[in-house]
C-alpha cells in the first residue's frame, strides 16, 4: 500500500486566526490483546481462489448463455428431422445449464453457421471446468476447515485468551477445554456452539481494542509537542500487570443481604433517607436503591409524599443531630417523646417507615475509591456479634481472593472463583428469606491489564495534523451546540418552571420534575433547545449536501473552510470547551508514517476534561493524574468565584471508580463517601438559580449564616449520563465537563434521509477534512439484502456470502454493526449494537455474524476497515497489532 495520504486541499495563507483546540496529555494507549496475525491466519486461502475460479466461470456464462439460446432458437425454425431434435436438445440443455451430448453438439458441424459450434463447445468446457470446480472447492474447503480449526484450539489454548474469557463469560470458558482437544473433524453441536461464542472474544481481542481485562491491554501515552516524529515508541517487550476486584454490583447484593441478617441490623444505626425534604405539610422523599432488591434499579424519580404528623417530625428531630440510633434506641426514645402510644404501635411505626425507605440501616458501600468490601468489614466491627465477626472474616477472605485473581493461573483462577462462590453462599446463607445464591450474581471479577514498559508519545507532526483538521469540525460543533444540548434542554425546563432569573432551594424536589416535564416537553416553550436542533439540521444537511455531490466516488473530501464558516454562522459561544477523541492511525508502515503518509481515522468522541481517564490513570504506570488535573482545569479557575467540587457518582458500577480529582466534593443521597465531612456538600444544602447575563445554571452552598458559595459542578465519572439516575443526570448536566460532540458525521443524522429500493444496498462514501477521516465508507444493507444461508451446509453458506460481497463491491474486511427493530427480543443489542469485525474470506467470521443476526429482522451497517489489517503499523516481536488512542482536546475561554 502506498499513499495513503493525498492531499487535495489548499488553504489559503491569509487566512484569518481561527479558535485552537488543543491536545492535552497524558494520552490513553489501547491495543488489542493479541496480534491480528490470529484472525489473518483464518483466511481460507485454497478456498477462496477456487470461488473465484467458480464465479468468473459463472459470469461467462451468465453473459453468453442466452446468447447461444437465442442463436439456436432461430435456427431450430429452420431446420428439419434429427438436426431439429439436436437443436432442440442443446438449447434446452445451455438454457438450464447441463452438459450437452456429445453428438447433438457433432450435429452442429451440418450447420453453416460461423462460431456457433465453438460457443457451444465454450459452454461445455465451461461447464465442466465449474463442476470440477465446485467439486474441488467443497473438498478443499473441508481440508482447509480442519486445518483452520487446529488454529483456532492453538489460539484458544492461550492463557490470556482463556483468562480474558474467565472474566467475560465463565460458562463459555468452562467450555474451552472440550473444543480445544476436541477433533477438528467430528466436533458435536456443543464444541460448535463454543467455536462460535469463542469466536466472537477472539476477533474482539485481535481485530479491536477493548478497555477491560486481556481483551485489551491500557499503554501509558503522552502528547509531547517538542518530539519531533508523528509518534515514538518507548520499549518492545512489555509486562502485563493485572489488577482485578470484585464487580461492585456483587458488593451491593452483599450489603443488600447483610442488613436483613437479625442479629447484625440490630446494632447498625438507622439512618434518614438523604433525598427526604420537608415541603409545607407533606414530607417528600425518594425510595433509593438501598431499600431495594436490585441494587442495578433506580428509582430516583419514584418520589414518595407523606403526611406530617408529631410523631414523624419527632423522627425527622431526632435525625437533624446526625445522632446514630439504632433500632431498639430509637425505640426508647419515642417511649419517652410519646408516652402516649403504645410500645408496640411505636415499633409497628418504625418498621414502616423501613419499608417506606424513609428510613434504613447504615451500612455503607463508599462510592468513592475504596475496596468495598473493606469497607463493609470495617463498619461490622462496631456490631457485637457473633454473626458478625464470622461475616467480616468471610468479606475479609473474599476481597483477598478477588484481589489474587489476577495474578493466578488459569487453573488456579477456576479455584479461586469456586472458592469466591462458596463465601458468597455462605455470607448470603445468614439471610435466607432472600432466597439468593451466588449463581444469580453473574460474573464475580472486573479486571484490567496493563502493558508495563512500554510507552506510546505522540509528535508535533501528528499533534499538528489533529489540532488542525480537527479545529474547524470541533468549533463547527461547539457554536452549533454551545453548552450541549442536555444543559440546554435543562435550562429551557427550569426556566419554565422558576421564570427567567428563577432560583430553587429544592434540587431535590427539582429533579424528578425536571423528569416529568422532560416526558412532555412537546408541550413546553422550548427556546434554547429548538435552536439547537435548527442548527443540528442545517449542518446534517451540509454533510449530505456534501456527500450527494460526491454520491458514486469513494471518498468525499471537504473544505475546512466551509466549517468555519458554518461555525461563524452559528453564534459566537466563548465558554470553556473540551472533548476527547478516539481515534486510529492508518499507514502502511512506521517508515510511512514517519514520512508523512498516514490519515487520521475518528472513531467516536467522549466528554472531555479527563471524564476518559478517570476509569484508567491510577493503573497505569507512574501516574500523572495530578500534573494533567492541575493543567487542564487552568481554563476553569478563571472564575475564581466557583469552588470546583467533583459530583459522588459511582452507584454500582465498576466503571466509575476512580481516584479523587477535586477537594470538595457533592454528594447526592445515596452515594456515600469516605471523606471527611467538612468537605462533603448534601444535595439538600445547594440551592439553583438561573444567571439571566449568562443564561447559565448556576450551583450555591447555603452556609448556616446565611451566606452561600458559588460551587463548579464537575462530573468526572466515565458513564453516559442517560445510565445515572434523574438527581445525579440533573448534577451531571451543570458539569462544563459534561457534554461531547455528538452527531458529527451524516450517518448520525436522522435529520435527513434517502429513499432506497428495500433489497438495494446503499453506499455512502468517505468522509475526509485533509488527514482526518471523519466517517469510514460505508454500506447499508437492508434485511431483504442480506444473504440467504443453507441449512446444515456450511460450504455452501459461506460461498453464498462470499459471493454476495464479492458481487456487491465490497472490501474483503469491513466492521458490521447490526441495527434491531425496538420490538427486537434481543433488546440488549438493538440498533448501533458495537461493531464486529467481519472477513469474508474467513468461514468463522461469517459463522459469528450468521450467529448473531440469526433469523431476526435485522438491517447491517458495513463501515470499511480502516486502518486496514495492511495499514496496522503498529508491532510488536515482528506481530502486528490494534492500536488506539484517546487524546482530549481544549478551547479555551471562561466558564
């Protein structure tokens, strides 16, 4: 492959300064977790060349057949007696394809009729060369079959295959050693039901990056302006480093279980539901994910409204001192408040106001960056009993065993995950009204790996090319969206509900309004928002204005100066604004990269200001989380006013923990925290109010005196906010951090769309600003499209898809993405489901998609694979692997 990279844009030298977004550092490295050599050595050579044999065969004779048949059908009109019966004969035959006789073919040489009989002797030929042909082709490819299956036992057989998949599905892996010993030839429906999901995880782990466990190890990188090369390698040989623990969902059943064991929730103090307030008369509060079964469910916006009574504001009297009552304390000292009532009608009280979830016992998952378990032991030790001395020795050895997991072997791993299964049991035994086991918590660990020793930086040559290509698209986005659509979609709801300039005491109350009104906001003025999605169309109808103009070439390449001014047309925002990039580097070789001849490839953006790394920077080696902290919020403390103060949100996923970024923190109701009190702020102590000069949200703490101090949200978890509960969504909106450029390339716009034939594939060319592609070529294939497969013949079946693609134009490799219908059973995988790698030269790929889709009315999106496994420069011992990055870019200005 040679030159990738042609430019076919000139930018004037006058042109005017234009905003810069800039990289920051470190850089977030991920490579896949095994070289691409494992699915390359999947292509069924031998096979392949015999479909192509086959299909240019069938194409003579799809462009001459009828033109033999129609020579024959006007001389059988002319002739007579035998001679007739021969025509006749051969015109059936060529018409459907046998092989004509012999002697009705000799009958040709009574006709005077020039290059008929040698057509004719051409189609026989023909014909028998495909049918030696299709003979041919099936034998080989159950030769190359097996041959390709003993590659697949030798891959599977990997330790950090077997340890990846340990980890993402333990049921498949147990299966591993049955197919790997299993014979090629007579595998049963149950190693070919491995051979299929095994697949799936070694095309993830050799054709993409992933960021968990050995599927995809993390690299540390960094953005260093001052190197000279696009980008340098430090070290060759790297060291993985496993760290693992317990999936914090698993935690939660546990905390879940423990406070329903008698003899421990009769010491644990009582605690009053965070999220309760006092409106008038009522008391209003939020049934939380503590009280329930599930601690994956949210109910934030589930709100309960109660009467007042004497008794009830005795409760809420007790718990305004922050006093730690348990039960039977609490008990006693409503006796001596209310002498009046009866003990038992007093008892009868309390435990409805448990099962309200007004209250509950205090036993704490932190959701800051702390072993969760550990801290389950530690609050046990102020419970007397006995049970709960053996519970804190079993959460003891459990965290061990989750925590030495990583470092076994994959034998020792099965007896540790045994073992971790039958403490869970005995732990979870104490509560036996749940009627849980350990089976129905899924996977137990969430690991990750990292390469040690090796080190990725990016040069001022590839800085350069990103900072320029990117700026005009990313400003073209950040004055088309401003501060995002969901803080604009809050702003225009707020503004409704408190007027312009309005202010609330009651976040709390706030939030599941908020989510009403979200629910009919047809209804609602809408100002901000309606702009908004006004821009929205106008630059989906750009792109494809765009690409309509370039309908039947490969590649469209677009003027950056028509972004720019777009960008102009769309406001002048002058805010803080960050984002981060995924992205691939596609070049031949590290030689042709380094001469400049490479593009750029955007794979997806996320919120920026480091939300990307948060999940990453305290595994990886000699981390610098505190020098990037300390430089990028530069641009954020030129409102000197706002105390930056990170947002607690952790809830029960693994993906959120990460190391502390701000002093101060916001802590919403059920999402405790390990740090000190003085620094922590409750929900119920901020008030929000509308700043009309900057139409912006803003956030106060309300002191005891009377005053208040203006405080920056900032939420740094890794979660998409439509995962977090309505009051956390509502938080994480005000973040500056909180959005990311969405609807940057046309196939994320729905605004506009192209009538097709429904069994017509559409093609949509490349999308290209100088280096950087912003959208891949791309196909559509409709369910009518979509090849037929032959029950209980993989042979043909694969040929039929080989053929398919071969016909339709398409690249040999390409990423797959399978659209669902919504009514789809499969709702877990409907619509933009992650892409798959697919090769239509290797039976196992197609077997994986034949799989996946099954019999479901599905749509595919076929995107080229670029960088293609010939542009995968990057190596290691002379074996190519993935390589990604993830770089965040800064604007500057004000908050």
């Amino acid at each position: 492959m040679t030159d990738v990279y042609q430019s076919s844009i000139v930018i004037a030298a006058d042109q005017p300064v234009q905003p810069t977004w800039q990289p920051a550092s470190p850089v977030l490295v991920r490579l896949a977790g095994t070289s691409y050599k494992h699915l390359h050595n999947l292509k069924f050579e031998r096979t392949i060349s015999l479909f192509q044999v086959i299909l240019r065969q069938q194409r003579w004779l799809d462009n001459h057949t009828q033109a033999i048949v129609d020579v024959l059908y006007g001389l059988i009109g002319t002739t007579q007696g035998s001679l007739k019966s021969s025509l006749v004969a051969l015109k059936r035959d060529i018409f459907n394809r046998r092989l004509p006789l012999r002697s009705d073919v000799a009958s040709l040489r009574n006709l005077d009729h020039p290059n008929l009989r040698g057509q004719v002797l051409r189609f026989r030929r023909t014909l028998q060369q495909l049918q030696r042909a299709w003979r041919e082709a099936r034998l080989v490819f159950e030769q190359e079959l097996q041959a390709k299956r003993r590659l697949l036992q030798q891959s599977y057989a990997q330790p950090a295959f077997q340890k990846a998949v340990q980890v993402a599905s333990s049921t498949l892996a147990s299966s591993l050693p049955r197919y790997i010993n299993a014979d090629p030839s007579q595998l049963r429906s149950r190693e070919r039901k491995t051979e299929v999901g095994a697949y799936q995880y070694l095309m993830r782990m050799a054709g993409k990056t992933s960021p968990f466990s050995h599927f995809g190890p993390l690299v540390l990188g960094s953005a260093d302006p001052k190197l000279a090369q696009p980008v340098a390698i430090e070290g060759q040989m790297p060291q993985a480093r496993a760290v693992s623990q317990l999936r914090r969902s698993v935690g939660g059943a546990i905390r879940n279980a423990l406070v329903r064991i008698p003899a421990i929730k009769a010491d644990l103090p009582l605690r009053l539901n965070p999220s309760s307030f006092v409106d008038g008369e009522s008391l209003v509060f939020s049934r939380l994910r503590q009280q329930l079964d599930d601690p994956n469910q949210y109910f934030a916006s589930w709100q309960r409204r109660g009467k007042r009574s004497p008794l009830l504001d005795s409760v809420l009297a007790v718990f305004a001192d922050q006093q730690q009552l348990s039960h039977a304390e609490l008990l006693e000292l409503l006796q001596t408040q209310h002498p009046e009532l009866a003990p038992a009608k007093l008892a009868q009280t309390i435990n409805q106001l448990l099962a309200s979830g007004l209250l509950f016992y205090n036993l704490d998952l932190p959701s800051d960056y702390r072993d969760p378990l550990l801290a389950l032991v530690d609050q046990l030790a102020d419970v007397p009993s006995t049970e709960a001395g053996q519970v804190r020795e079993l959460l003891q050895s459990l965290a061990e065993s989750a925590q030495a997991y990583a470092q076994a072997t994959v034998a020792q791993r099965w007896q540790l995950e045994q073992s971790m299964r039958q403490t869970i049991d005995q732990i979870l035994a104490f509560a036996p009204e749940l009627k849980q086991t350990s089976s129905q918590l899924g996977q137990l660990i969430v690991e990750d790996v990292v390469w040690d020793d090796l080190a990725v930086h990016l040069g001022q040559p590839l800085l350069a090319t990103l900072a320029s290509d990117l700026a005009p698209v990313l400003e073209c986005g950040f004055q088309r969206d401003g501060r995002g659509p969901a803080q604009s979609w809050l702003l225009d709801i707020f503004t409704h509900a408190f007027g312009e300039g309005g202010q609330t005491d009651t976040i709390l109350g706030f939030a599941p309004e908020y989510n009403r009104l979200s629910a009919h906001s047809s209804e609602l003025p809408m100002p901000r928002i309606n702009a908004i999605q006004q821009r929205q169309r106008r630059y989906g109808q750009f792109l494809h204005q765009a690409l309509d103009a370039e309908r039947e070439a490969r590649e469209c390449i677009l003027d950056p100066q028509a972004f720019w001014q777009l960008a102009a047309d769309f406001g002048q925002h002058n805010h803080y604004g960050s984002t981060s990039i995924q992205f691939q580097v596609a070049a031949s070789s590290q030689a042709a990269l380094a001469q400049g001849d490479y593009l750029v490839v955007l794979n997806y953006t996320l919120p920026g200001f480091g939300r990307f790394l948060t999940r990453y920077l305290s595994l990886l080696p000699t981390p610098s989380w505190q020098n990037y902290v300390q430089s990028a919020w530069q641009p954020l403390h030129n409102n000197a006013q706002a105390v930056p103060a990170e947002i607690v949100s952790v809830l029960e996923h693994n993906a959120q923990v990460h190391v502390p970024f701000t002093k101060h923190v916001i802590v919403p109701p059920d999402e405790p925290s390990y740090r000190s009190q003085s620094i922590q702020h409750g929900v119920g102590d901020l008030s929000l109010a509308h700043d009309p000069v900057a139409d912006q949200l803003r956030i106060y703490r309300r002191h005891a005196d009377g005053s208040q101090q203006e405080l920056l949200p900032l939420y740094m978890g890794f979660l998409h906010m439509v995962s977090l509960p309505i009051l956390q969504r509502v938080l994480a909106q005000l973040s500056p951090s909180s959005y990311h450029m969405e609807q940057l390339r046309p196939r994320e716009q729905t605004l506009v769309s192209r009538k097709q034939p429904t069994n017509a594939i559409s093609h949509t060319p490349r999308l290209r600003i100088g280096r950087l592609v912003l959208q891949r070529e791309s196909w559509n294939v409709p369910t009518a499209a979509i090849p037929s497969s032959v029950a209980n013949d993989e042979f043909m079946s694969f040929f039929n898809w080989y053929s398919w693609a071969e016909q339709a134009g398409l690249p040999s490799e390409v990423f797959v993405r399978i659209q669902r219908p919504l009514s789809s059973k499969h709702l877990n995988m409907w619509t933009n489901h992650k892409p798959l790698a697919l090769d239509f030269e290797n039976y196992f790929s197609i077997q994986m998609l034949r799989h996946v889709i099954a019999d479901d009315q599905v749509s595919l999106t076929l995107e080229e694979m670029l960088p293609s496994p010939q542009q995968q420069w990057f190596d290691l011992d002379q074996e190519p692997y993935v390589i990604e990055f993830q770089v965040e870019f800064n604007r500057g200005g004000s908050v």
